[in-house]
C-alpha cells in the first residue's frame, strides 16, 4: 500500500494519508483502532520496557493518524479512548504506567499542531466549514427519508435518493452515500432492515460491556464505540478492511458472552431489542413532526414499484425510464416543476414499470423503455383520456394507434435517432434535445 496516490486528496495544499484506502477516512478510522489495542498494551505490559515500547508505536500511528486530517477519525479515536481508560484506571495508577499514555497523547498532540490539523479541528463549525455543514443538511433529512420510504430506498441509492427529492434545488453537490454510514443504511434498508440494524449495533456494544464486567477487559467495547463513532462522521463501515480489527477484538467478548449465565444473555437481548424500538420510533416522530415547511410530499410504496409526490392521491402518472429523464436524480426535475403555477397542487405517480399503475389511470405518461410494449399494453386502462409518450423506440407505432385512441401523443428530441422525419398528427418535436428531454415534466404533465 501507497501513503499517496494521483488522486490524492488534499487540506490546504498537504496530502492527507490514505495508506492505500480510497478515503482518509477509512485510513484514520483503522489508526484509531490500532491505537487503541497499542495503549491497551502498554498499560497492561508486564514490564516496563515493553510499555515503553508499545508507546512508541502508539506515538507513530498517532502521527499518521493525524496526517489523515480526519476530524471523525479523532473523535472515534477519543471516544474510544474514554472507555479504554476508565476500564483501565487502576492499571494506570500503578507504577509508572500513566507515562506511556501521556508520551503517546503528546505525540498525537504535537503531530496535530506541527501538520495543521489542529487548525482544522478548531475551524470545525458549521459557519466555517462547508463539510460540516453539508453533513448536517444531509442528515437532517434522514428521519423523513426513513419514514417515506418505508421498504428503504434500496441498496446503495441513498446518495440519489436525497440528491433527487431532498436536496434544496439550489444546491448541486454529489453525494454517493449519506456521509454516515448508519444513516445511509437506515434510509436504504425497510423497517425491518432497519431494526435488525439498531439491534445489532446495540447487541455488540452489550456484549462488549458482558467481556468488561466479567473480564475486566473494556478494549472489546472500546474499539466498538470507536467503531460506531468513526462510523457516524463518514461512510467508513462499508469497506471489509475496516472492519478487521473490531472483529478480531470483538472474538474474546462473543467467547465471555456464551460463557455468562442465561440471565446475562437475557437481559442484554432483551434491553437491546427495547432500546432499539425506542431509538427508532424517535426517528418517525422526528421524520412527522419535523418536516419543513416548503417540503414536496413523497411517499414511495413498500415495494419501492411506486412513488408519489404531492399530497393524497396521485391524478397524472408516469412510468419511468431514469436514463430518459435525466439520471438517478430525476426528481430534481420534477420538484422544480411542481413548484411552477402549472404543476402547483397536484400530486404525480412514478411507477417502475406499467404493472404497478393503478387500473383507473386517466392520465399516462409513458417514457423511454417504459413504451416498448406498444398501444397494446394499454388495454386493462379503460378509463384514459390522456396518454403521452416521451422518447419511445417506435414512435410511428404509437402516433398509428391514434386512429384507436386519438388521445395520445409522442414527444420526440429533435436530435434522437428515433425521432420520425416527417411530421405528424400528434408528435411533437423537442427542439435542441435528444432521447433525454430537459422539459419533460411539463411535457408529462403540463395541462
């Protein structure tokens, strides 16, 4: 593994160490980790030497750690480190073995200072740094996104899905992931995804404090709180290599825990399960009662096949061909459009495909791959008075059944290697556009 690499990522002009991983980040949250067992070491070491030993490698990674410039890299390691010597306290009162944890904070300190990442910390707030203000603005999304996607938003789209429905329109920063790892599976797991999740992180932390009360052992937990703390500023959980270490610190607790009598393994479960309702039913409290007031409404079905936007039922739906409507974060389009005077008060339905439109549709919009099926497909639809296809692979198919249903038409791009040569009844040529249509909210829905 490489400290650096051609796309290294920079503060102020000085690289921040990766060692390899594609996210400082990642880097600072393993530093962390391993920094907390080489104190663990040098506080139990048996000889004196041998602490001083494990010190000094503390010291070094401390520096690296440092070089990450990874703000939740030190928070975690300091929250870890909180448990780590509270377990330890007694160890560190005897003798001399306090020393070895002031050299290594020295060194963490001084390292901070002399790389300029204490100036980074102390210019941690949300007035003077956009990164920590564009988590915030994120995360206070998170609740209402779990509560109108109650089967989630689907694995790995919490990035799209906040940037298509929750982001103001007047930002366009990228997101992959939600900046957390915790809140990016919330929103894209189900309830029951999401439980099994809370539960889980919970469970660990209980058994963790199971090895602590019979062994006297806190490093186990330590390095879990560490774990959820680095976790919670960055979407550090889900790489493999992250994780080796809280595994492997976490084995000697899960042995501690099988051994305890059948009341401990009770107890945690059941105050872990307890808990984990609680937390999440604060998140649906705060995704209700929170919502802002300019906020679109948006409810996506348990099966993710339908998604409405705007209050009550759905009058116009569309189904949809993300590739034809701009990408992943189509939504945006169509926010901006229910905000004008023409799409103002009205509720549209986005269907993944014809199956999940409701049988009393009256107006369709059909785009992209969405129309392949043909005029046929719009049998079981008695009740249309109004179909309009974007973008479709056949137009003459669809502007032929006109003679059938007078009611639909065609919207081409002027430049779309499907778009007819000829004009006709009912098709409509989008200038300067191709497959994708800038404009086709209002062309779906526009009265």
């Amino acid at each position: 593994m490489t400290l650096f690499a051609a796309d290294a990522v920079l503060y102020q002009g000085v690289t921040r160490w990766a060692f390899g991983l594609d996210n400082p980040n990642k880097a600072a949250a393993v530093l962390a980790f391993l920094l907390l067992v080489l104190l663990a070491l040098a506080v139990r070491a048996r000889r004196e030497w041998a602490g001083w030993c494990w010190s000094a490698l503390a010291a070094a990674v401390g520096y690296g750690l440092a070089h990450t410039f990874s703000r939740g890299g030190l928070t975690a390691f300091l929250a870890g480190a909180f448990i780590l010597l509270i377990g330890l306290r007694k160890k560190l009162c005897a003798g001399r073995r306090w020393l070895s944890v002031v050299l290594a904070a020295c060194a963490l300190m001084g390292a901070a200072a002399w790389t300029g990442f204490a100036g980074r910390v102390a210019n941690s707030s949300p007035a003077a740094d956009a990164s920590v203000g564009n988590r915030l603005a994120i995360w206070r999304n998170v609740p209402q996104m779990m509560v109108d996607a109650p089967g989630g938003w689907g694995h790995g789209a919490a990035g799209d899905a906040f940037m298509g429905w929750y982001q103001p329109l007047d930002r366009h920063e990228r997101y992959r992931t939600l900046v957390n790892s915790h809140f990016t599976w919330l929103v894209e797991f189900g309830w029951i995804g999401r439980f099994m999740l809370v539960w889980a992180w919970l469970l660990v932390l209980g058994i963790g404090i199971v090895r602590w009360r019979e062994r006297g052992d806190p490093l186990p937990l330590a390095v879990w709180i560490c774990f959820a703390t680095a976790a919670f500023f960055s979407s550090v959980a889900e790489d493999w290599v992250v994780a080796v270490i809280p595994a492997m610190a976490f084995a000697p607790a899960v042995w501690t825990f099988f051994k305890a009598k059948a009341g401990t393994w009770c107890l945690v479960a059941l105050s872990t399960l307890l808990v984990s309702g609680l937390i999440l039913s604060g998140f649906v409290v705060l995704g209700v009662a929170c919502r802002t007031a300019d906020a679109v409404p948006i409810s996506q079905s348990v099966d993710c096949a339908r998604l409405t936007v705007g209050r009550g039922g759905a009058t116009d739906w569309i189904v949809c061909d993300t590739e034809k409507m701009g990408g992943a974060t189509y939504g945006r389009l169509l926010r901006a459009f229910a905000r004008t005077p023409e799409g103002r008060e009205r509720t549209y339905g986005l269907a993944r495909d014809l199956a999940a439109v409701p049988p009393d549709v009256r107006r369709l919009a059909l785009c992209g791959r969405a129309a392949d099926a043909g005029p046929g497909a719009l049998t079981r639809f008695a009740g249309l008075v109004d179909v309009r296809v974007l973008s479709p692979k056949r137009p003459a198919d669809w502007l032929a059944a006109r003679r059938e249903k007078p009611f639909v038409r065609v919207f081409c791009g002027e430049f779309a290697p499907t778009c007819p040569a000829e004009d006709a009844e009912g098709l409509t040529v989008v200038p300067g556009a191709a497959d994708f249509l800038p404009n086709w909210p209002r062309l779906a829905f526009g009265r």
